[in-house]
C-alpha cells in the first residue's frame, strides 16, 4: 500500500512539493499554521506565480470539479500526525535579522509540534535548508518526543527547486538526494520517488551531514560562477574588452560550461544571498571559516553590480539623479517569478528614486510584491507607459517580453534613447540600429 504524505509548510517549496506527490499518485495533506493560506490552497489558488503550479493544484485538490482528490490542506496538527506515513517538513528557514546565520526557529517549531503526536511508525523527512548538523540534532529530539519512539525516523531529503521551473524540477529532479542512517528510511524514499527515478533521476543517498551540505554547496558554487563572471565584467570594463564574447569563448570548455556566465547586475531572491551567508556563518561556528572565506568576496561582487548599475545611470542622464525620470523594466529578481526578494532590479531603483531620480517601474508579475516592498516607487502598467519621457531606460530583469520590445517604438515615447541593459540578453545591434545609445556591464560602448 502506497504511503500516506504530508507536507508542513505550504509556502513556495510545500505548495509545489504537495502538488507534486499528487500528480505522482500519493494520498496528500498540506499543513500551514495560516488558515487564509489553506482557505487559498483549498481554491486551487496560490499566493505566489509560479507556472503550472495552480494547474497542478486545479487537477488534485479533493471537492473541485474534475480533480483527482487527492489533495487536501488543515491547519490540525492532530489530523496531520494520524494521516501521515511520511511528513515532508518544507517550511521557511530565512536569514536571522541582523546576522549571517539562518533562523531555525520555524523548523524547530514544526517538529515540536509535530512529534508528540507520532504514536506509530513514521518517516520525517526535512527539505527546508538548514546548517549542517541541524538534522542530526532534531533526529534527537524527535526521538525524545515522539510516542512511537525508534518507529520514528528522520532523513534529509534537500530540494533543488529553481523559481520559475519549481513544477519540472519535482517532478522531473535533475537529483534525488537523501540524508539517512538506515535503510527502512531509504527504502520508504525510493517509494515516493519510484517514478523520476524510473525516468532516470539519479539517487544519491548520503548520511545527514553530506545531505545537507549538498544545498549549500551547489548554491555556493552557483554564487561564485555569478561572481566570477561580473568580475571578470569589471576587468573588461577596465581594458576595453566584451565580457560576453570572453564567456562565450571560455563556456565551450567543458569544465567550465556556458550557464551561470551572463554578466550583469547579479543574483538575488530568497535563496542564493542568504544560502551562502548562513553556509559562513556555520562554517564559522565548526571552525572552518578560512574554507570558506572566498563566499565573502563573492557576496562583494554580486552587492558591488548593484552600486555600478546606480554610477552607470547617474552618467547617463548627466551626472545628477534630481528631476530626472528613469524607467526600469523589471523588478523581480528572475523572470517567471512574482519574487522581489533581494531583488537586484528593485534594489536599483530603490537608489536611484533615494538619490533624487523619478522612477518608474514595470513588470508582468512582480508589480504587487513590488509596490508592497518599495510604495514609494512610480509604477506604469506596461512597459510603454514607464519609458514615457524617461531620459534612461534600465533593463533588469530578463523577461522574455522585454527582449521582444520594439525599440522604434519604445524610442518614439522616450525623452532620450538611452539603453542600459542590466542582463546583457537585449539585441545591442536592433537597439543602437534604432538611435539609443546602448550600454552592458563589461562590453564596449559600441
């Protein structure tokens, strides 16, 4: 008999992760502590934008039209610990205000709920992403906790999700990882993800350590190939040469690759920043700080494009932001995302308008984040109406639409044809072809 799935936490990561275990055939029942948000999930509707996640939703929540009813959501503890064979923990584990370190509290929260409540045999298993030794600690007090008493066993499964493709990367992971200390845990995992893993998923099975240090070493390695290409940016910048021809000419070396090598105005969102920051400050706690120093450098880098971007446009439109209009086109901090966290984008134009510039921002999903983050920013409704008598159009975030944007058009709106591409993805060629003058982080003026 298939086992019965939890998932705690119905953010971002337990929203996809619970639609996910229906559309793979699982009995599901989603847990968050906010009765508004189940109420939402209940709808089949979801407080972020995330493509063919309300879809997912729409094909198993239990009571709509045509689902398969699979999936359920509570705000009981009580129901969650009697229904579950296996309870996925998916909550929030965000950067402790005014420290490195990521805050705990939310996890810890949920397995002191959860546990006292296990009275037969279960698996927890931990996706959040957490210091190393964080799984080995709550397999303690699990233990301590749970009726059911060895019955209960924990692993770490982490989650490898990219905004924007979140549905695919669960359905269809590029890895399974999971954290262990027996195989009946392992045996129940090969279980739930029987069916990527028939299509060819690789799954890796480690001890907790090395499953939770896999997280924040990919990301870790992602920051710094980010990093490493906008410094090479500044140096081009310095010698007069294209960094994008230098990344295309080093990307076709296998060792190195081609992704993660576009330079601009850097990474953002809830992951990258405060995964690398958090993965110092543990390594500072076990003595091991000196390994990984260089992430300080990288976290320079990524903060440093944003302060260029700023010098860049404060040239442009004469050396002054005062009564200067500036349109920016995007705020999230990654197309096919609603999420302005850490964005470098809204970062951008948060400075330019403190810095005196009226600004003016258009996205196609961010726009309500944004405004909520940033009210004292202007916000236009496409991007025509933001570049209306602006005398610098900023491109920063890389949507597909504003790649598809006609600069004629565009140029006839403007007060001037200035261009910055913060993402190096628009066509400098049809661009300069149609009178602006166009500028990337680390290419030549023309």
């Amino acid at each position: 008999m298939a086992p019965k799935i939890t998932v705690i936490g119905t953010g971002y990561l337990g929203a996809t992760h619970a639609a996910a275990m229906a559309e793979l055939g699982f009995e599901v029942l989603g847990l968050d502590v906010l009765p508004e948000k189940i109420e939402m999930l209940s709808r089949a509707e979801v407080p972020m934008y995330e493509p063919g996640l309300e879809e997912l939703l729409r094909k198993h929540v239990a009571g709509l039209e045509g689902s398969s009813g699979r999936l359920r959501f509570t705000t009981s503890w009580d129901e969650v610990a009697e229904f579950g064979d296996v309870h996925f923990v998916c909550v929030n584990t965000p950067q402790k205000h005014g420290e490195y370190a990521c805050d705990m509290s939310y996890v810890d929260a949920a397995v002191e709920s959860l546990a006292p409540r296990l009275r037969r045999p279960a698996l927890v298993v931990g996706k959040s992403t957490v210091p190393v030794g964080s799984a080995a600690r709550l397999a303690r007090r699990l233990a301590e906790l749970a009726p059911a008493g060895a019955e209960v066993e924990l692993a770490w499964n982490p989650e490898f999700l990219r905004e924007g493709f979140a549905v695919e990367d669960t359905l269809h992971p590029d890895r399974i990882v999971v954290g262990v200390r027996g195989e009946r845990a392992e045996k129940v995992l090969r279980e739930v993800y029987a069916t990527p893993v028939g299509e060819g998923s690789p799954f890796v099975v480690t001890d907790y350590p090395t499953a939770e240090l896999v997280k924040a070493a990919a990301n870790s390695f992602l920051a710094t190939k980010i990093s490493f290409i906008n410094a090479m940016a500044e140096v081009c910048e310095a010698a007069d040469g294209d960094v994008a021809k230098l990344a295309e000419a080093i990307g076709h070396d296998e060792r190195i690759g081609r992704k993660f090598l576009r330079a601009g105005i850097g990474f953002g969102g809830g992951c990258l920043p405060k995964d690398i920051r958090a993965f110092m400050a543990r390594a500072g706690e076990l003595g091991a700080d000196q390994a990984l120093t260089f992430l300080r450098e990288v976290d320079s880098i990524n903060m440093r494009r944003r302060g260029h971007m700023v010098e860049l446009a404060r040239e442009t439109v004469g050396g002054s932001f005062l009564g200067q209009r500036v349109a920016v086109l995007g705020a999230t901090f990654k197309p096919d995302s609603d999420d302005v966290r850490d964005s470098p984008a809204l970062n951008v134009a948060g400075q330019i308008h403190l810095q005196g510039g009226q600004v003016t921002v258009y996205d196609p999903k961010g726009m309500e984040n944004a405004r909520r983050v940033f009210p004292t920013l202007a916000y236009a409704d496409s991007a025509l109406e933001a570049c209306r008598g602006a005398k610098a159009v900023l491109h920063l975030t890389e949507w597909g639409e504003f790649r598809a944007l006609d600069p004629e058009a565009l140029g006839s709106v403007v007060a001037e044809r200035h261009l910055l591409d913060g993402r190096n993805t628009l066509d400098a060629a049809a661009w300069r072809a149609a009178g602006w003058t166009y500028r990337a982080m680390g290419r030549p003026r023309a």
